[in-house]
C-alpha cells in the first residue's frame, strides 16, 4: 500500500506542481528521461524529453494563462517490482482573458523506482471530450510573446 500510495503522489505532484507554478518540484517527479505522448491531441509523434526541457515546454504557456487547474482521479495502479502503470482520468480547465478550454480523458504513466524513489518516465494523454475555446492556449503563448518582445 505504500508503494501505491507513493505513486499516485508522484502523478499528482506533477500536476500540483505545474498548475502552481513549483517548476523544481515538477522537475523532481521526472525520471532522466521522459517519453511524452501528447500525440492523440496534437499530432506529430511521442518525444523523449529530459526533465528540463519539459518543464522549458510548459512553463512559458502555463505561465501566459491567466489560471489552470488540472484534477486527476481515478487512479488504477499496477505495480511489477521497481516498475509501475498508473491509468487515471483527468479534467484540465484553463482560463485567459474570460475564456476557458476544458479538456477531459485518460492519463497513462510508466513510473520506475530507483534509490527508493518513484519517478515519470513516460506519459500518454488521451482526450475524449472538450469544452471552450480550443485556441485559447496558443492564443495566450501567442500574447505573452508579443508582451515581451516591446
């Protein structure tokens, strides 16, 4: 039970953590390498991402939105020995200028324990419903950068 209750803190804290602007704790809940599929949303193909480089993705748009609020539940957790899959769903709501984007569906996590310590080494996003302006998210990257290049 602790193990299970260790793993679903590690995916939570990733969404605390983004959605509160904690990018050193979002940092920690990443294993060195991370395999990011947001493909059934965006297209292109899954990448391998070092820590960094994902929170350098995700900073500069989650900090351009005026609020966002990610709730995951329903977590169901298989464990293997030092390996885990975590499938749970989610709601993601983001809101800019008095618009929201609301984006439900299916998180899948690979997690891997090393030195006592669970970490994200993939995640797969799967939408199944949507709600809002879907172009609010790179309409608000899209204003930030033009604030900052005047």
């Amino acid at each position: 039970m602790a193990d299970r209750t260790a793993i679903i803190d590690t995916v939570t804290s990733l969404f605390w953590s983004s959605d509160h602007n904690d990018w050193a704790r979002l940092t920690a809940v990443f294993a060195d390498s991370v395999r990011l599929d947001y493909t059934a949303l965006q297209g292109g193909e899954p990448a391998d991402l070092a820590p960094a480089d994902i929170v350098a993705g995700w900073r500069p748009l989650f900090e351009a939105l005026d609020a966002r609020q990610h709730l995951v539940a329903n977590h169901l957790v298989t464990i293997t020995g030092d390996t885990a899959v975590v499938t749970a769903a989610f709601q993601a709501t983001h809101q800019w200028r008095g618009q929201t984007w609301t984006l439900g569906g299916d998180y899948r996590f690979h997690l891997t324990r090393r030195a006592g310590r669970w970490a994200i080494d993939a995640m797969t996003m799967t939408p199944s419903w949507e709600t809002g302006n879907p172009e609010l998210a790179s309409a608000a990257l899209a204003a930030a950068r033009d604030e900052q290049g005047r």
